[in-house]
C-alpha cells in the first residue's frame, strides 16, 4: 500500500481538503434533516373540530311527539306541537352527556336533574340544559346547529 | 387513538397506550374529563417519555403538592363551603393531613410548647374562614431542624409515616397512596412497590381496610418514639372476612368489639373523616360521633331530618355510594352538629335501617329509648356502653 509520499500529488486528498469535505457532508445531512422537520411541522393538520352543524335528514322522519336521541350530535330532538325543539344533552355542570329521565333529564355523573323543558331540577348544574338551533330547509331536511 | 373529552375540547392520545384502564369512577367519565385534565401530561405525545413528561403527581395527581391543579376548580373540589365542593381545603386543614394534633401533642409533652393548641403542621396552612370555637387561623411548618428536645427530634425522624402527604411504611398493610386517593383509592392488601402496575378507582365506599393502613397496624410508642407493628394480626390478615373480628379498629388497644361488623365511615361523617374545614388542634375537636349518635339515650331518640330539598347533601352522597335509592321525602338521622347520616333511613313503622357504605349490608339500629337499658343519662362514652355492649358479652 503506497503512502501519502508516494502518491502523485493530483491524487492526494489533502486534510484541509478532507475536513472541508466533511463539514459540508454534515452540514448538508443537517440541513436535510431540519428541512424535513420543518416540512413535517409546516405540514401537520390538527385534529379537525367536531362539526357545529348536523343534517338529520328529512323532517318527516321525526313524527310529530317524537323524542330522539341524536348521539353524534350530543342532542335529543324533540317534535312538539310546536315544532322542532332540540335540547344539548351535555351537562352544563361538568359536560357529561345527561340521560333521558321520566321527568326530564338526569346526568348520570354527578346527579343533576332537569325538566322537560330543561330546567335545573337539582344540582350541581346550575344551568339549564343548553337549546339548540333546529332549521327545517327548504328540501325537508331538518338542520341541527350545535354552536 | 384520539380522545376530545366534552369538558375540554382538546383531543388528547393517552387512550392510544391506555385504552385497557378501567374507568376511575362513574363520577369521573373518560369520555368527559379524558385523562390529561386530572393527570397533566402531553396530551398530543405518542413517546411515553415525553407524554408523561409533565404529568402531575405521577401516579397519583391527587397528592397534596399538586392537588389544586389536579381536582380543584370551583365546579370540582375546590368550590364553595357553602356548595359543600370545598373538599380540597377542608382535607388540606384536617388533623389527618396537618397531623397538628400529633405534633402539638409531643412537642407540649417535651417542653417544646406551653400548652397543646397547634402551632405547626406538616405544612404550612392559613384558614381565612373560622368557624369553630377551636378552629385556628394558620399554623406554621414542622421544621426538625429547629427542634432542639431529642424526643421531638425522635418523633420527626420515626413517627411522621401516617399523615395525608407522608409516603406509607413498606409493606402490603401500609399500602395506600398520599392525598385523596389515601381514602378513596381503595390500596389495602395491594403489594405496592414504586413502578408496580397501579389501580385506577376512587370512592366514597371506603373499606374499614383503607382506614386501617394508618390507624390499625400498630401504635407509635411516647417511650421510645418508635412504631411498634401489631404483634397479634397472624401473617397479611387484611381482605379476609374471618379476621374481621380481630383486625378492626384498636385504637391505643381500646377496640369497642361492638361495631364491628360496620365500616368505619359508616359512624364517622365526612365532616369527622376529612375535616370541617377549619385547623384544629385534636382530633377530639373534630371527631364526635358517639353511640348515642344513632341509638339515643334512656331519653331521647336520635336526630333526624326529613329531605326536603333536591339539592340536599344527602341526595348527593347518597348518589355518589347508591347503596341505597334515598328520595325527597325520606327521614335520615343527623348529628348533633346537622350532618346527614344519610345511610342512616327511617323505614315503615319507624324502625331506622342502616345501610353499609362500603358492604350494602342492613343492619335495624336498636333505640336505647323504651329498651331495658339500664345506662345512666350523664354517662354516654362509649366504654359505658361496651359495659354491656361488646362482642364477649
């Protein structure tokens, strides 16, 4: 094996040349690997926020006197005399999803209760049952909002 | 897997790797409170380092030094005396977690102090509420290092184990975690080594077995300041039902033999178990349950109370511990100072029907009032009535 004295002097790697070329090497890898992290930061999506909004699908399906449960929604939609009447069934003590009851509603957590109406029967809530926004659209569908 | 519990909003990751945890109570639904509103931790972090990083507490976020941030909130444990949510407070003022009582008690009796009122807690405390003739205002530190009498210096080394914030003696008859979760986390007979796979429950049905990790395992000796292990339990005695009898409360040797068959938080009121909210300087000043509580005297019948109002407290306990379906309407017993026993109830024909908290049991309470007892009215300590009413006799 020649030494570094006996190679012509073209093919010598010289240390100055060495270490230049590996602190390129290391700053390019470096570089690649921040800009991979930035590109993976730049591009992370959040989880997207729960809709605000629900189309529960044609109003005739929900006959008059009916009570439904709508568990994605977190509601109960109600068909009154009146019209469409939709009550959130999170509790507003502590957002546990409150149970239909014979007298209302009751939180199975922590024990409040509620009228029909949605009214604080009993504690620890100390509000009502939160109304939601019912709108019938034009093609019969029936549109929940939740916000 | 993500989790966006109703009361934050936020989506959180714990249920990727802890999806098999029980739920920690019905009070206390995953789905709501998801994990990192209790526990702290990185919500979003699927390395387990870094997502239990900033955890609280580590396993237990209901020790003391982090309490307040784990379970209060005025809509949780830290709300008003009024709303009886100000659970954190009262149980940060109890003699069970200031061990005042202890501490005053041994430094009077080693010069330490002129007179046996609490000056110094494990920590310190203030109480901007008084509202016992014994409550205090504040109490200062324990520091040993300032002690100069060798037995209180003795007593800081060996006797501090079995307070609210103190880590338990070793060993499966100690086993308790610090903070709520000493009472309410149900540990007895667990063996509990650091890193051993954990539980995940509270409750307020709580096991004469849970009291008995600190109170029935031995005495602390004034002698020698030492503890001194029960030498008359036979090998791990706890969870056994045989060995009821035997391993139920001795405090100081004093076993009434009478109750035995209750659990201690049946008799004893959250007011009495977990403080008043006010700092006391003895037990003697917050604990007040006699037998005459719930048996009456020669004279009269125990107090009751007729629930009235849905938001009653009783309702609420009773809600929480459903041994029992109490209503509006019921009559409960109440003690002297009005707390409900609300596992105490009146049924048909008068007769009052107790009803285990942690057993579901149901036990008639015989009235002393028309019975052939022969007690004499100003004599209502128990050992009076262990005279005649003890397991022997």
């Amino acid at each position: 094996m020649p030494s570094n004295a006996d190679m012509p002097n073209g093919d010598r790697l010289s240390r100055r040349d060495f270490l230049s070329l590996t602190t390129r090497g290391l700053l390019s890898l470096s570089g690649l690997l921040g800009l991979g992290g930035l590109i993976r930061f730049l591009s992370y999506r959040p989880d997207p926020a729960p809709p605000a909004q629900f189309d529960l699908g044609l109003a005739a399906n929900y006959p008059p006197g009916s009570r439904t449960e709508l568990a994605d929604a977190r509601a109960l939609l109600i068909h009154t005399p009146n019209g469409f009447v939709a009550y959130s069934t999170i509790c507003p003590h502590l957002g546990c999803r409150v149970q239909p009851a014979d007298d209302g509603f009751k939180c199975p957590c922590h024990g409040s209760r509620f009228d029909r109406q949605g009214a604080v029967l009993n504690g620890p809530a100390a509000r009502p049952l939160r109304i939601l926004r019912v709108e019938e659209q034009a093609d019969g569908h029936l549109i929940l909002h939740t916000d | 897997m993500a989790l966006t519990p109703t009361l934050t909003g936020q989506p959180e990751y714990c249920l990727t790797c802890h999806a098999d945890l029980p739920e920690i109570s019905p009070s206390h639904p995953v789905e709501t409170f998801g994990c990192v509103k209790c526990h702290g931790g990185e919500r979003l972090a699927l390395d387990a380092d870094l997502a239990h990083s900033t955890m609280r507490g580590g396993q237990n976020p209901s020790d003391f030094s982090v309490v307040e941030a784990s379970c209060g909130g005025s809509d949780c444990h830290s709300g008003s005396a009024g709303q009886d949510r100000d659970h954190i407070h009262r149980v940060m003022t109890s003699v069970q977690a200031t061990y005042a009582g202890a501490i005053a008690g041994v430094r009077y009796a080693f010069g330490a102090q002129p007179d046996q009122t609490a000056r110094l807690g494990i920590f310190a405390i203030d109480d901007a509420q008084v509202t016992t003739s014994t409550g205090l205002t504040s109490l200062a530190a324990f520091d040993p290092a300032t002690e100069t009498a060798p037995p209180v210096i003795a007593f800081a080394q060996n006797c501090l184990n079995c307070h609210l914030a103190a880590d338990p003696l070793p060993g499966a008859d100690y086993a308790r975690f610090t903070g709520c979760a000493a009472c309410h986390t149900p540990t007895a007979g667990m063996d509990f080594q650091p890193n051993a796979p954990t539980i995940h429950r509270l409750t307020t049905a709580i096991p004469y077995t849970q009291c008995n990790t600190c109170h029935n395992r031995g005495n602390y000796s004034l002698r020698d300041m030492q503890f001194h292990p029960r030498t008359d339990l036979y090998g791990r005695s706890i969870e056994r039902p045989d060995d009821r009898l035997q391993d139920y409360y001795q405090p100081i040797g004093q076993f009434t033999k009478c109750e035995w068959e209750l659990d201690c938080v049946d008799c004893h009121t959250r007011g009495e178990a977990m403080g008043d909210g006010d700092i006391h300087s003895h037990k003697l000043e917050i604990q007040y349950v006699q037998c005459r509580t719930c048996h009456g005297t020669l004279a009269e019948s125990p107090l009751t109370r007729t629930i009235a109002d849905p938001n009653d407290v009783a309702l609420r306990l009773a809600f929480l511990n459903p041994v029992l379906d109490l209503k509006v309407g019921d009559t409960i017993m109440v003690t002297e100072k009005g707390e409900a026993l609300w596992n105490v109830r009146q049924r048909p024909g008068g007769r009052f029907e107790m009803v285990g908290k942690a057993t579901g049991a149901r036990y008639t309470v015989p009235l002393v009032k028309g019975s052939a007892c022969t007690q004499k009215l100003d004599q209502q300590e128990s050992r009076y009535c262990h005279e005649c009413h003890a397991v022997q006799r």
